[in-house]
C-alpha cells in the first residue's frame, strides 16, 4: 500500500521519478511474494514434524517435545501432545509436572473449562504436591475467565466463587491470597447484580400478571421477596441502597393495588419502609419519595 501511494505522489512530477519507483515497487512486490512462499513452506514443515511427533510412540520424545511448544507459546500443539502423554507419565517423576503444564496449556489457549477440569484433576490427585497451591488457584481462575454477564446463568460464577473459597481455606499465606479475594469481591458483585436486575424486572413489570405464580400475589411481592433475599445474603453490599428504594417503592404499590381487605395493613407496611429508607439514607435521591409515600399512607391509615 505504501508502493502505491508514493507511486501516485511521484506520477505528478516526472516520469522518469515514475520509472523508477515502478521498478522499485515491482522488486518490493517480488519480495514480498517471495517472503510470502518462504512462510507458507515454512508452516507447512511445522505441520508436517509436528505431525511426525505426535504420531510417535516415543512417549519421552513426545513429553520433551511438549514441553518446547510449551516453551515457544505454542500451547494448542503443547495441550494435544500433553492429553496423550499424561496417562502414560503416572508414577514417574514427571507425572505432576505433565499434568500441571497440561492445565496450564488448556488454561493459555483458553479452553478454560478444560483447564478447570485438569487443575482439579492435579490438585486431587496430589494435594500436597509441587504444583498444588497454583493449581488449587487455577481452579477458580479458569471459571473465572469464562463467567457470563450477569443477566445470564450464573453458575459458573457460584463455582468460581467457591474454587476461590477453597483455595483462601487450603493457602492462607499464598501469595496469591489478594487477587483471589479481589476476584471474589467482583464474583460477588456479579451475583449481586444478578439479583438486581431481576429485582427491578419484577418492578417494572407491576401490575402485569401474565407471569406470576403459585407463590406470590403481584410481581411487586415478587420483587420485595427478590431483592430482601439479596440484601440478607450481601448486607454490604455497594447496591444497598439501590434494593432498598425498589423494596420501599414496591411495598407502596403493592399496597395500593390491593384488596380493600389486605389495604391497611399493607400501607402501614409501606410507611414504615419508608421512614426505614430515610433513617438509613437520609441524602437519598430518592428521599423526597419516600416522604409523598408517607403523606400519601397516612391518608390511608389515617395514623
């Protein structure tokens, strides 16, 4: 590209500049085809003896092999001359050390469920072994690496959640220690979020009850029961007052849908979530709400 424009800045000066770039140009597109071959060729021999090794049965060849790709970032070819090496290195000395590279090869080549899997195989086989405090951390760092956002499931999280956990409980002078619980508090925030977003669908949803079931009255039940749940599960969390003003909010219009029997009762509830809210979040954007909630309650009640 940069052949050509050079050739169009120079065409508006002289021919003869023309002539000459041209022929430049030429030479550097031969080099570049030529260059173009060499790697083709090139690859092609890497296949073809990568082709030779894994089709081996020099076991040891194969594993000193591996360990070269692995050397070289070549972790794909690594992963697949470790998978068929492993079974066979049990009982020698190399056995951890194959299984362990072999996690950490899925785990560069990002098949992190497969990785998960190999570091969990390592650290149950040899629990004490060399390669075990990082392999017990690689559990969870895998299925960290391939949690979903939140508004998807979220059990690859609950699993990341607890593989950090383990690792915290089995290493607590790890140096790893402090990106394992950062890793936790982010898991959780996922978690946190997750509940949140179905929390305030409850609300949004209100007085709709095409989906409601067995177990709750109104959607606004639903989302008091959702987001209560996630406050008693993460007290501190940064979302506090975020669930607390959908709780406050939903209480208020639960109570005025419903029945002339359940409607006194329910709007002293809502009053008394409201002066809950404003005694824990007395700056609140919301406070001026809760406030016209409690007018509006107490015209109700008549308390």
């Amino acid at each position: 590209m940069a052949g050509i424009l050079i050739f169009i800045k120079k065409l508006c000066f002289s021919q003869r500049k023309y002539v000459i770039l041209h022929v430049i140009y030429e030479q550097s597109m031969k080099k570049y085809v030529f260059l173009t071959l060499l790697t083709a060729l090139l690859f092609t021999g890497c296949a073809n003896e990568f082709n030779n090794i894994y089709k081996s049965r020099d076991t040891a060849y194969k594993y000193e092999c591996a360990k070269q790709y692995f050397a070289m970032g070549k972790f794909n070819q690594a992963a697949l001359l470790l998978q068929d090496v492993v079974t066979v290195q049990k009982g020698r000395s190399t056995a951890q050390e194959s299984l362990y590279m072999l996690g950490m090869a899925e785990y560069n080549n990002r098949d992190y469920e497969a990785a998960s899997q190999t570091f969990k195989k390592y650290f149950s086989s040899y629990p004490k072994g060399e390669y075990a405090e990082q392999a017990a951390f690689y559990i969870g760092q895998s299925l960290y690496e391939s949690v979903p956002e939140p508004r998807l499931d979220q059990t690859p999280t609950v699993g990341a959640i607890t593989a950090y956990q383990n690792f915290l409980d089995y290493f607590p002078d790890s140096n790893l220690r402090e990106t394992a619980q950062n890793r936790l508090f982010k898991l959780q925030d996922n978690l946190v979020q997750k509940e949140y977003l179905s929390a305030k669908l409850y609300y949004n949803l209100g007085g709709y009850f095409g989906n409601i079931n067995a177990g709750t009255e109104s959607n606004y039940e639903a989302c008091i029961i959702t987001a209560q749940n996630a406050l008693k599960a993460y007290p501190f969390t940064s979302k506090r007052e975020d669930f607390s003003i959908l709780i406050m909010k939903s209480k208020y219009y639960l109570a005025k849908n419903s029945t002339e029997q359940k409607k006194i009762e329910r709007y002293r509830d809502a009053e008394d979530e409201c002066y809950a809210f404003l005694n824990e979040f007395p700056e609140s954007k919301e406070a001026a709400t809760a406030q016209d909630f409690i007018e509006k309650c107490k015209k109700i009640t008549k308390d």
